[in-house]
C-alpha cells in the first residue's frame, strides 16, 4: 500500500530548539509559503494547519497559500462552538472550490477548558463531544446536498442548504482525532479519516481496533492516520544527536510550567501522551526509535520517530501494517526538515504523490436571484 505523506504549517511558531527563543525564526507569510512550496515540490501528500489561540487562523492561511502551491492539499480546523455548522459548510465548500479540490477537513472538539471560555465555549467534555456529533451531521448533510432541518440539544437549523457545491464529491473528506470513548463514538458514526498521535505501536493497535469494531457496527469503514515529528539523517547516530540537541536549551522549569499546563486539559489524548514521559527527561526513547522529547513542552503531538531514513521508513511501515495509511509529520525547524524528509526518507518509502488537479467547470449561471436560487434560462413569447 502506497504511504500518503503529509507535512505540518508552524503558525504558532518555528525554531532550532524547543521551550527557547533561541535559534527561533519568525514566522510570517513569506515563511509559510517556503514551507508549503517546499512539500508541494518534495512530494507530501498535504499539510496540517494548526488550531488554536496561540496559532495564525488555519483557513487564512489555507486561502493564501492557495495560489502559490499546485497538488498540496490542505488540513484545516472545524471548531464546533465558535461557528454555524451551515456557515462552516459553505467556507469549506468555497474552500474548496478556490483550492480546486484540495481542501481537506479537520474536526477539532478542544481540550482546554480555559480557551474555550475564550471562545465562549463552556461545555464539559460529553457535551463537547455531543455538540460535535450535531454539528457535524449538519455539516455532512449540507455540504452533500440535502435541504436540512435540525433539532439537537446544542444545534437547531431550520431550511440549511448550500447553493454551491464543493469539487469534491459527495464533499471533502473529514478527518478527526480522538481517544476518548465519546471521541471514538463520533468517529465510528461520521469521520472519514480518524487520527491518531504517534504511541508506541502496540497502543496504536489497541485504538485502531476500537474504532474499527465501532465503525462495524454502524455498517461504516474508517481510514487511518497518525500524527508524528520526525528527526532522520544520515546515520542513527547523527538523528539521535539531533534529538538532544533539540532539548538542549530546555530547562527544567520550563517542562514543569509546560506539564503544568497540560494536565489542565481534559483531552485523553493529552493525557496518554504526558503518560509516556511524566515530565522527565529519562526514558525517552519509549519504543524502538520512537522518542517522546517533544512532549516535554509541546501540546498535541509529542513523539518523534528518530533514526536514519531506512530506519524511519522500517518504522513507519510497523504502523502502515496496523492499517495506517496516512503519516502527518514534521520537524524543527519546519523548512530545513521538509527537505531532509524529502531527501533521507521518501527514497525508503511506496510514496503516494498527489496529481495536479484539473481545473474543475464553473458553470455561468449569472447572479443568484434574490439571494436564493440560481437564474434559469426562459423561453421568449
């Protein structure tokens, strides 16, 4: 099975070194653009754009970089609570039509109490999760086509519909990551792609399981992916010489206040990846290659595979035979570690490259006449 390979926007930041300023670059729309023609010309598949108070907003951003990239597909954020589920469908219909295809879909529930009450989200976790599971089949069913009314506990639509149809069809794809039960509930009903963050394989397995079973049930099948850094050069030697030199300005307060303020979350996720290291430097290497150094600061994704490229790709291919299919990586810093992925590791790997897509037919049909329908030709008496 050919690997799909997917690389990561900084917008909340970029560097040599994790928890310092120094060796950090700033991050500005010349940079993210390097990025993302970096990963269009190198072969991924597309790129992750992050979410949250402390990144650029993912759907700018996406917009942007959307006339200056050919084939890269672009992940960005639907954030339940803080937009309409009939609004989020026509941005990413529009998205998707400017794109020509290439707008991907990310739900996010969020994990931190705090900014959510910055976004005037005050839900617990369930609610959370049955919010999300409303929102998004209002989503589905109108970016799909369908006239929706709607009567949940969190969203009520009455007559949502959408006049102009994504490329994609029925409509682009959604993928979603989450290790709670309810999590894992929403993606077995309406996910198309569920994520994972990088745990050793065994866990990996035991998750990937859980929502396959839920997903046969509901008469459903799901894709998978996983979300991972990736430190990989010349010899082993070297990757594991970067890893430590990635931590090498990291004090210990700044992994304590950073540990502090993830244990306010209430993710699962979050709370399996501070498990594989408790907020201390020993131990590391939590699997054969697999390093979980990044997590000592960084929210999200924490684990990083570290080797040389033949070493990488061995590992990657333990997950691709649990059944995933797409790989979300990145490294620090983002340009310089675009190339040596492009270089050291897609040599090692069955890499699916993305198409130049063609431009889709834009039907003329003249303005929308009172806001509501599309003007039909009339015979003249």
């Amino acid at each position: 099975m050919s690997l799909s390979v997917f690389w990561f926007l900084p917008t909340h930041g970029d560097g040599h070194y994790l928890g310092t300023s120094e060796g950090a670059r700033p991050v500005d729309h010349g940079y993210l653009q390097q990025i993302a023609q970096a990963a269009d010309r190198l072969g991924f598949g597309g790129v992750l754009i992050p979410t949250g108070r402390s990144c650029e907003d993912a759907w700018l951003v996406a917009a942007s970089l959307i006339p200056v990239t050919q084939r890269l597909r672009f992940l960005v954020a639907l954030r339940p609570g803080v937009i309409s589920p009939t609004q989020a469908a026509r941005q990413a219909a529009t998205l998707d039509r400017l794109s020509n295809g290439r707008a991907l879909f990310n739900l996010v529930t969020g994990g931190d109490a705090e900014e959510l009450a910055g976004d005037g989200v005050f839900l617990d976790h369930k609610e959370r999760y049955e919010e999300s599971a409303e929102f998004t089949r209002v989503w589905r069913r109108v970016l799909e086509g369908e006239t929706v009314d709607y009567e949940g506990k969190h969203v009520h639509v009455r007559g949502a519909r959408l006049m102009f149809k994504p490329v994609q069809q029925p409509r682009p794809p959604l993928w979603f990551g989450g290790s709670s039960e309810p999590a894992q509930d929403l993606a077995a009903e309406q996910v198309d792609v569920y994520l994972t963050w990088g745990e050793p394989p065994a866990q990996v397995k035991e998750k990937i399981a859980q929502v396959q079973a839920k997903a046969a049930a509901q008469g459903r099948k799901v894709k998978f992916g996983i979300r991972l850094h990736v430190i990989v050069r010349e010899t082993n030697e070297e990757a594991w010489q970067a890893a430590d030199r990635l931590i090498s300005h990291l004090d210990d307060a700044t992994i304590a206040k950073a540990q502090a303020a993830l244990a306010k979350t209430d993710s699962v996720g979050q709370q399996r990846m501070r498990a594989l290291h408790s907020g201390s430097r020993d131990k590391l290497e939590i699997s054969p290659n697999l390093w979980a150094g990044v997590g000592l600061v960084r929210g999200g994704a924490g684990t990083a595979l570290v080797g040389d490229g033949e070493t990488v790709a061995a590992r990657m291919q333990e997950y691709a035979d649990l059944g995933i299919e797409t790989f979300i990586l990145s490294g620090y810093p983002h340009l310089e570690e675009a190339y040596r992925v492009g270089e050291l590791l897609f040599p090692h790997l069955d890499l699916a490259v993305p198409e130049i897509p063609k431009p889709a037919a834009v039907a003329a049909h003249g303005e929308a006449v009172a806001h509501d329908f599309a003007p039909q030709k009339v015979s003249q008496s």
